[in-house]
C-alpha cells in the first residue's frame, strides 16, 4: 500500500496546494485531512470460527475556521474535482472575512510505534490456527471449562494533513487487540473470566512467544475465583469510612437525596422526613448537604434548625 496519500489524487501536489490555498485564504485556521484506513477481525466461538470482517475506507476532509465559524467538507472521492466541490462548500463561512493564518503546530518529533501493517502478517490462515489453539488449549484444562471465545482484531491508518501554509504532516497508526474469553462452570452454576491485550503494535509477541497462554491461564483464573466464590453478605451492618473518597460515596448517598427536587416529586428516601432525625446525633453535614436540607424544607419550616442531624 503507497503511504502517500496525496499521490492517490488524480492530480498531482501542487494542483491540490493551489486549491487548499485558495479555499482557505481569509481564514484564520484551516486543513486538508487525508485518511486511509484498513481493519480486520475474527471470532473463534463455540470450536469454530464464527465471524470474520474486512474493511477498507478512505476519504478526505477540509476545514477552514473564520473567528467563531467553522466550516467543513468531506468526500470519499480522492479527485481534485472532489476537492474543488468542498473547497466552494467551507469558502462560505471566510465569504466577507479577512483573519489572519495561524502557524502550524509545533511537534515532538518522537516516534511511539512503528509502519508496520498488522493486517499482513501473521496471515489470515496463521490467525484463524491461533485462535482454534487458544480454544482448544482452555478446553484441555478440565470438564469444568463450558465455552471458550477468542477474537482478534487489527486495524491499520495512513493519515496525512495538508495545510494552506504548505506545512505538512503524516502518522501510521497499527493497532490490535486479542480478547480472550472463557465460561466454566460446575452443576448449574456458570461464571465467565476474560483477559485482553493490544496496542500499537503488531502481532508478533503475542504470537511468536506463547505470550497467548498467559492471557489464556489469566482468563481461566477469573472464571475460576468467580465459580468458587461466596455471595457477598447483604443487610444492615456497620460500615467505617475515613477521610477522603468516602465523602465522595456519602455525598452521594445523602446528599442528593436533601435535594429540594427530589423530596418536592417524593423520589427521596429523606421524603416526608422534614424535621425528623436522619442521622446520629454529632454527624455535620458539610455546607453542601447543609444547604440542601434547607432547600428540601417547605417556606413555612425554614425556621432556624439544626441541619447536622435533621433533614
């Protein structure tokens, strides 16, 4: 695949400058945006493969920027007289404007990921044997395993940016993610565990180093913990919090309940409560939930109160 994209146009570079010039003279921001995009992915589910997707999209879009106007054209077409059409379309909002070019963006330099093209390689036969292995080395742990799901998905994105200034830009952007899902159970209890790894990165060590294994044994854990795990006790029962988040949790608990709304539409737990005691005597209320105890009251009960302990 030719990573540059402007040489896909049908005119050559410095036609396409001339029309992004003139589209965006008068603005005070503005681009051409070049994208081609190619993702793929494949479900292995119940010992077979089940789904399997490819897709390939590419289009451009131009923006130009006038004070607070913004506007923009897009076409899927790579052809000048594309770019001409949406050239007129955001030469509207710079009609009558006259700003001043804002200098391009300064950059790192710092390269995060490489050009590699994750779709390609492994091949699509080496991936579908990948995830019939990862299927059947979960199934192979005992009977208690009752149904394994493996995806991968990758994509890969060529993205060039064009600007008026002749300044420009280009990003190759791989990605994949491998999911791995497993349901085990034991008489007519169920319980499913997962584990999921990607990045802008390739294939390669997930695949080449067995590292799929360990994402496998992760995901067989899970499930395991859950299916022996015991009911979390329920009711009524003592609960200590100290400083910091566990405001947070009281503030939500109580105070949105003092709110005026809810106890004027008696959607409040604190409804038909004004004046009683809601909690134990010495517990404030911070100035927040002060404030919306007062708001909860009638206009005939805003008489002097202590909020700390009633609603």
């Amino acid at each position: 695949m030719n990573t540059d994209l402007i040489s896909l146009f049908d005119s050559d570079e410095a036609k396409l400058r001339s029309i992004l010039s003139e589209a965006l003279s008068g603005a005070d921001d503005g681009e051409l945006y070049i994208e081609h995009a190619q993702a793929e992915s494949l479900t292995f589910d119940n010992g077979r493969l089940k789904g399997g997707s490819f897709n390939t999209d590419q289009g451009f879009g131009l923006r130009a920027v006038a004070g607070e106007a913004v506007g923009y054209a897009h076409a899927g077409e790579l052809s000048a007289a594309a770019l001409s059409r949406a050239s007129d379309a955001v030469r509207a909002v710079t009609a009558g404007y006259s700003g001043s070019y804002a200098a391009a963006p300064q950059r790192t330099n710092k390269k995060y990921y490489g050009d590699e093209n994750p779709i390609g390689e492994p091949s699509f036969e080496e991936k579908a044997k990948l995830l019939a292995e990862i299927d059947a080395y979960l199934r192979n742990k005992g009977d208690h395993v009752r149904q394994v799901t493996a995806s991968i998905a990758a994509s890969w994105q060529v993205v060039d940016i064009l600007r008026a200034d002749g300044h420009r830009v280009q990003d190759i952007r791989p990605m994949t993610r491998v999911n791995i899902s497993v349901v085990v159970g034991d008489g007519d209890r169920q319980e499913s565990g997962s584990f999921g790894t990607g990045g802008r990165i390739g294939f390669g060590e997930f695949v080449k180093n067995g590292n799929w294994q360990t994402g496998a044994d992760e995901a067989l854990r899970q499930a395991m913990v859950n299916l022996t795990a015991i009911e979390a006790p329920a009711g009524t029962m003592d609960v200590v919090l100290g400083n910091g988040w566990p405001g947070v949790m009281l503030h939500e608990a109580v105070g949105h309940g003092l709110e005026g709304d809810f106890n004027r539409k008696k959607t409040s737990a604190f409804a038909g409560l004004l004046g009683e005691m809601v909690a134990a005597p010495g517990v404030p209320l911070s100035m927040t939930e002060r404030s919306r105890a007062v708001a909860a009251r009638s206009p005939s009960t805003t008489r002097e109160r202590r909020p700390p302990i009633t609603c």
